[in-house]
C-alpha cells in the first residue's frame, strides 16, 4: 500500500491581506485572486474563483452589453457646471477635471441608443469612477435625455445605476435631479416605454432614492449594496446589530423590493429576453 504523503501548506505566521487601499485592482477582495487585466476581461469582470463581481467601467459594460457596432452615444457634450464656486480642500472643477482625465468620460453617465440581439433600446450606464459615480446636473440631464430617446422611438430604456448619490459639491442643484429624473420617468411610461433596471454595487443616496428603483423590471447583481444608507450608518444611528446582508441585493430579494438577483453572465440573455418581449406587445 503507497505511503500518504502530507502535502499540506504551513500558512502560520502568512502576511495578512492587504489593506483595501494598497489592494492591486485586480485582486479579488473576497479569495484574494488575483488577475491580469485580459483574464479580467474574459470573465466580465467576475472572480472565477470565488464569483465575486468587481466594479465595471460603463464603456466595458455597454460593449458587452450592446450589439458590435450599434451603439451611438448621445449627449456627450453634457458637462457639469460649477454652479456654487465649491471649493472644499480643493476646487470642485479641478475634482471634474481630475475624473475626466482619469476616466475619459464627461461625467458618471453614458446614455446612448443601443440593440441587444436585434432589439432596439437606449442605455442609461454609469460609472462609479467619476466622483463616485455621484449625480450632479449632468447625470440628471443625460438620464432624462435618454428616458426622451427611448419615449420618442418607443423602446425600452435599460438603466444600470452606480452611484453614492447625491453630488455635494452642486448642493441643491444635485437633489434637485432627484424629482427630475422621476418626472422623466412618468413622461417616459406616459409614451408606453418600459424601464429596465440592472442595480450594480453599490447604489446608494439619492440615486436609489429616485430613478434606480423605479424600474417596470428591477434586477440586482449578487452582493450589490441598494440602500439610501450604508450599514455602518444606519447601525450608528439606530444603535442596533444589524444582519450581515443589510441593504444587499439578496436582502432586498427576499423583502420583495427587486425581481431577481441575476449573476452577470446572465444579464446580457436576460435582457435581451425582456426586449423580445416588449417587441412582441
């Protein structure tokens, strides 16, 4: 009979995970996998060791997303003004600078026309990136322009929220595009559109106060946070022990609040599902 041989790992005395801040981006946070940006890719931006779903650019989501070739950005020359001169540690238009550079984007939101397997739609896509994918003037414009698009060629509007919500620095400019955005909405259901949510991490203050749970359909990616307040508030000022998945996706399932909690990958067929749908009506 062979000998066992104890091929176990001694992990005594192992370096401790690294801080979140000093993490290389394409470390999983959950399994610590770590990934080239291509393998990234590949998967969609999901940990194939433990699934964990890192954040999504809103180009690499539309151009997974969208049919090759049928995507046509709309109102890109949409910028956010400087309404109050905010000036905190530093000047708000150089922060705007600051996310364009890095980003190469004009704000938190891509809107555009789109088909997804042949079906016809406008896209609503943001970007967590750009100042915390907050909402200012801009993202409250560029959304209501694409619920008028889908309204005036009577298609479905597919909006993928990612936000931590209101802009600070344009004050009540920013909440204002709450109301604004919900009007869009009305008008948009008014023209017999339909509204299709994809609610990704996190989602959080006046985005999800607003226009993120107002879908026909609301879906949620797995573990992705949809709450007006985070955990760690919430228990501060409630002073109470709070579950595990507050505020998650799956919690927000199982309360009645969404209509599924869809791994990505099946996203793309499950949209293109209810576009059939909707053409069929």
């Amino acid at each position: 009979m062979a000998e066992r041989i104890d091929v176990s790992i001694e992990t005594r005395g192992a370096a401790e995970p690294a801080p979140a801040g000093k993490r290389h981006p394409n470390t999983c946070p959950a399994c610590g996998s770590h990934y080239r940006e291509d393998e990234l890719r590949a998967a969609i931006w999901v940990c194939r060791q433990c699934g964990h779903h890192f954040a999504m650019r809103a180009r690499d989501r539309i151009a997974w997303l969208a049919d090759p070739g049928s995507f046509a950005e709309q109102a890109e020359d949409v910028r956010s003004a400087d309404p109050l001169g905010f000036f905190d540690s530093r000047a708000y238009t150089d922060r705007i600078a600051e996310a364009e550079m890095a980003t190469g984007l004009g704000d938190a939101i891509v809107v555009g026309s789109a088909a997804i397997d042949e079906s016809p739609c406008e896209l609503a896509v943001m970007d967590f990136a750009f100042i915390g994918g907050s909402m200012g003037g801009a993202v409250g414009e560029k959304f209501a322009r694409a619920c008028d698009a889908a309204a005036e060629h009577r298609v479905p509007l597919i909006s993928i929220p990612s936000s931590g919500g209101a802009r600070m620095q344009e004050g009540i400019l920013a909440l204002m595009q709450m109301p604004k955005t919900v009007v869009a909405i009305e008008e948009l259901h008014a023209a017999g559109s339909p509204l299709f949510t994809v609610i990704t991490h996190p989602t959080t203050g006046g985005v999800v106060a607003s226009f993120a749970m107002l879908g026909d359909i609301t879906v949620a990616e797995p573990g992705a946070l949809m709450s007006f307040a985070g955990p760690r508030v919430v228990s501060g000022i409630t002073k109470e022990h709070l579950p595990e998945d507050f505020g998650r996706a799956e919690s927000n399932f199982r309360l009645g609040h969404i209509d599924a909690v869809l791994p990505r990958a099946e996203l793309r067929p499950y949209l293109a599902r209810l576009l059939r749908l909707f053409r069929g009506a």
